[in-house]
C-alpha cells in the first residue's frame, strides 16, 4: 500500500488547476445508459471512483475509451444486462445512483443495497420513495433492490432528516426525463454537482426546468441524444487545495475554482481573517497547466464510428476512429453550449479556422498570507451551506487558528474520524456529538497518521504540511478515490510531499 510522506513547514506558493467535479462526474457518467448515440465528456478526472464507475458500465453494456485529447468517449452497445452486483457496487455509493437511468431505460433494475460507510448511517430510503413515487415497483431481495413497472411522472418531496438528498435527486431526476409523465420534486437538492446533472441532460434533449432550485420539473422525452459536455470543476478539491494555501500562510492561486460555488466556504476563510482575491485569467484553450484541468481542444474533431449494436459484451476501443456522418453535427453543435463561467463559452477563437489560438477566461481564487488566521465556527449544511466535504479540511486549518473553533456536523453528525488522528499530530479537539470543538495551537508536530475516508484523509495531509518534521499518511488509495494528484499538485506549489510504499 502507498503513502503521502511530508516534511511541513514549506510555505505554498504558486497556481494550480481544479480537475474536473468527482461528484458531478459519477452521476453523469450513470446517466450515459439513458442515451441513444455516443456521448463524449470532457473534464472526468482519472480517480478510483471513476475507474469503478466505468467499470460498472461496462459491465452494463457500455463500451468507453478514453480518447486522445484526454476526453471520455461513451456509447450503450448492449442494453440486455440490467444487473449492478455487490461485488461491484460495495467499493462506491455512487453506484447506486445507476437504479434511476437503469429501470427507466431498460424496464428492470437490479442494484445491489448500499453498505455501510465509515462515516455513519447512510440510508437510501429517499432514493426508493423518489423512484417509486413515479412509478417503480420496488422490492428487496439477496440485498439488491429490484425496480420493474414504468416510468408514470408524478409529485414527490425529497427532503429527510438532515436536508434534501444529493444523489437521491439525481437518481429519480435519470428516471423521469424518459416517458410521457411530468414529476415534481419538491426540496430537491440544489447541489452544482445535480445542477450540472441536469444541464447534461438538457443538452441532450430532456425537458429539466428548476435546474439549482429546491423544485424540479422534469417532462419525459421518447429519447436522448448525444452530446459532447464538459463537467463542472471540482469545487471540494478547489476548497482543498485553497485550505492548504491558507493553512501554510502561502499565496495559492486556484484556477477553474468558480466561487459562486463556494460562497460559504469562502465566507468562513474571511472571517478567519484569510484575505482572498478573485478574478479570471485569460488563458489558451487546452494549456492551462500540464496536470489539473484536461481542456477541450477544439481543434480536435471527435470521429467516431459505434460498433453494430448487439455486438455483444462491450469492451473498451469497440468505439473506432471513421466517418461520423450526420452524428458529427449534433456533437459538433453541442461543444459550444458548455456550461458556466469556466467552461468554453467565452471561446474567442473559431475552432479550426486558423486565426490564433483560442482562450477562454478562467476563475481563479487567491489565497493571500494572513497576519493572524482566527478562530471561526462552522456548521455544515446543503448547498448553499457549508459543504459537509469541506468540514474535514477546514477543521484540521482551525487546529493552528488562535482561540476556539466550533464545528458542526449538520449533514453526517458522525463524520469527525479525522479527528483521532489529528490529535497524533497535537491538535486539541473536543468532540461533543454532532460538534468538534478545536482549540487552535500554535505548532503542530509530525506524527504517522492513518487515513480512513476521502476527506479526511486530504485533512491529514493538509495537517501534515504545517507539522513540525515528518507526517505519514497510510492508506492514501482513499485520497485516490477522489482527488487527482493531490501530492503532485501540492508538490508543484512548493510542499515537500513524497509517496512512498508502506512498510
Ligand atoms: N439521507 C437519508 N436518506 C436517503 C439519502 C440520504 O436520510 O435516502 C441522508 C444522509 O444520511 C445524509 C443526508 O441525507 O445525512 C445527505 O446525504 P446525500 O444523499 O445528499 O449524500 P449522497 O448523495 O449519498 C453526496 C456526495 C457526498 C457528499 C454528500 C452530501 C457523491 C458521489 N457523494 O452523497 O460526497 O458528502 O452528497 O453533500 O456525490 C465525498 O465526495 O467525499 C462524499 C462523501
């Protein structure tokens, strides 16, 4: 197994790109078995969670390649397999979210129930209540939850306990776009990750309305096109990496970090004192950096060819180079409807006309070196609150802050594993149920540290880069699962970070 080893105490400066949005991508990516004709997405940053979501589509029929210019080339080349085992579905919740589009495209489902998860409960009893509200029939059995019947449209509201549920939204949103029902979903949530969603689907051909309210309306459409669509960026990796800016009193520039999508987050770091600057860079299409953003080269025309259909099993590279006839039209029609202020939409040379290089205005955030980073309290919440994949990071800064943070765990009380293996490094944190209570310390000294989650793991690195001396992460494989060469992104800004294979 590997590790992240870190000699703290550099101060970070310099830019740094956002890859492509985990959480927008994997939903998007489960969307790909709604739709008729092949689908080429830019931005899906290589993770672990993305490889096993590929995985499972593959499995289901979907036959993928990654493509030269770094984008993901999708098409459903058999649609007979309607099963996602647990052996594939237990290594990512995100997979659950392929119940919606599998029944709603091929009439049946069957998807294993999702297991536990080391930060607390996470039930799915919304999921079921959406997808059955508009017409699924629903049974569990050999703990996988079968879903026959058709897609009708209806009302459901799909708040619970702790807000509205993320990929609960996007699962029966993939159900309803298909069909000639209508289905409100009242307290949807609001996430830029299920707007993104949303969008994707609109470009190719659903009827979503609402999209970023707590409403959707969403009207059946007989069928979905292709696209070319580029995910949104990563706004928690933005948030990271912006943390380990501040957390070292350095000047980091985060390019593609939208801060409409962070405005809580960015509000917290005001507070603590951090100065901030914000803006948009005008940059060459496809240059940015040489690691983070992967864009679009709209010079490079997608060809391609799908296999027959009913070819079989797919496998990846059944998709060939050749002649893309009148498909080439609509693809080439929807590279330009990209989203957002950090997609290509800004694009102010032709693509392919020979007059200079294209650019595009890119966000960036700057962190700015503080004279003294204060103590705040936090409380996650749905968006537009604070982000609960945010309240790792944000805690383990609040451990060299001056005076006394408290931190609340609005969206998973128990999600503070993290703080056991701060404290290795002489963090002092209180845990009172749902709140973390950090006492701020001036230093903080290396230690061996285990990494237990996604997040949690990205805090201890984060910590690490301030300790005193040496830090270990052990079982980085959770930090692969959803940042894209945190380390090398965190080594080009000046840190001493290493990976190194466990002894
Ligand atoms: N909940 C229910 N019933 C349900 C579904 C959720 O009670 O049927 C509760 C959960 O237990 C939790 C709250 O509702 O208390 C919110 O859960 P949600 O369903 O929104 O979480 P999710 O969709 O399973 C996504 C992200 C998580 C992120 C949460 C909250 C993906 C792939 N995952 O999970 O991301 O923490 O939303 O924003 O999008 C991560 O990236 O590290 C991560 C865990």
């Amino acid at each position: 197994m590997e590790m992240i080893r870190i000699r703290g105490g550099a101060t970070l400066s310099g830019s740094v790109s956002v890859s492509g949005s985990k959480n927008a991508s994997l939903p998007i990516l489960a969307a790909c078995l709604l739709i008729d004709g092949p689908v080429i997405l830019d931005g899906v940053p290589h993770l672990r969670d993305v490889d096993s979501m590929l995985q499972l589509l593959e499995n289901l029929g979907v036959a993928w390649t990654r493509q030269a210019d770094d984008s993901l080339l999708l098409e459903v080349q058999d649609d007979h397999e309607v099963r996602a085992p647990y052996h594939l579905v237990r290594t990512m919740r995100a997979s659950f979210c392929l119940l919606g589009p599998l029944w709603a495209k091929r009439g049946r489902a069957i998807v294993s129930y999702p297991g536990g998860c080391v930060f607390g409960h996470r039930p799915v009893d919304l999921h079921l209540k959406g997808l059955g509200a508009i017409g699924a029939q629903l049974e569990l059995g050999d703990g996988h939850v079968h879903a026959t019947g058709r897609v009708q449209g209806g009302n459901v509201f799909l708040g619970g306990n702790f807000g509205s549920t993320v990929l609960g939204t996007a699962n029966v949103v993939m159900a309803a776009v298909l069909g000639s029902g209508e289905t409100i979903i009242d307290a949807a949530a609001q996430e830029p990750e299920v707007a993104d969603l949303c969008h994707f689907l609109n470009a190719c051909g659903a009827d979503i309305r609402g999209i970023g309210s707590h409403r959707l309306v969403v009207r059946g459409v007989d069928a979905l096109h292709g696209c070319r669509y580029r995910i949104i960026p990563d706004r928690i990796e933005a948030g990271t990496l912006l943390c380990a800016g501040v957390i070292t009193r350095g000047e980091v520039e985060v390019l593609g970090a939208r801060p409409e999508d962070l405005s809580a987050f960015l509000d917290r770091l005001r507070a603590a004192g951090v100065s901030l600057e914000l803006g948009t860079r005008e940059l060459p299409i496809n240059r940015r950096t040489d690691d983070g953003l992967r864009e679009l080269d709209v010079n490079a025309a997608p060809r391609i060819r799908p296999a027959a259909k009913g070819a079989g099993k797919a496998r990846t590279g059944d998709l060939v180079a050749g002649d893309l006839d009148e498909r080439q039209g609509s693809l080439m029609a929807d590279r330009v409807a990209l989203p957002g202020s950090s997609g290509a939409a800004d694009s102010e040379g032709e693509a392919g006309d020979g007059g200079g290089v294209a650019t595009e205005h890119v966000p960036f955030i700057r962190t700015l070196p503080w004279d003294r980073l204060d103590a705040v309290d936090v409380a996650t919440l749905p968006y537009p609150g604070f982000p609960t994949d945010l309240q790792a990071q944000i805690l383990a800064t609040m451990c060299i802050a001056e005076g006394v943070s408290v931190i609340t765990e609005k969206v998973y009380p128990e999600r503070f594993i993290h703080c056991a293996e701060l404290a290795r490094l002489g963090a002092k944190i209180h845990r009172e149920g749902p709140t973390a209570i950090v006492h701020g310390q001036r230093r903080l000294r290396g230690a061996a540290m285990m990494a237990s989650d996604l997040r949690a793991s990205a805090a201890l690195v984060l910590a690490g880069l301030v300790a005193e001396g040496r830090s270990e992460v052990r079982r980085v494989y959770h930090l692969d699962r959803g940042y894209e060469a945190l380390d090398r992104k965190l080594a080009r800004l000046g840190a001493d970070v290493e990976r190194a294979t466990e002894s």
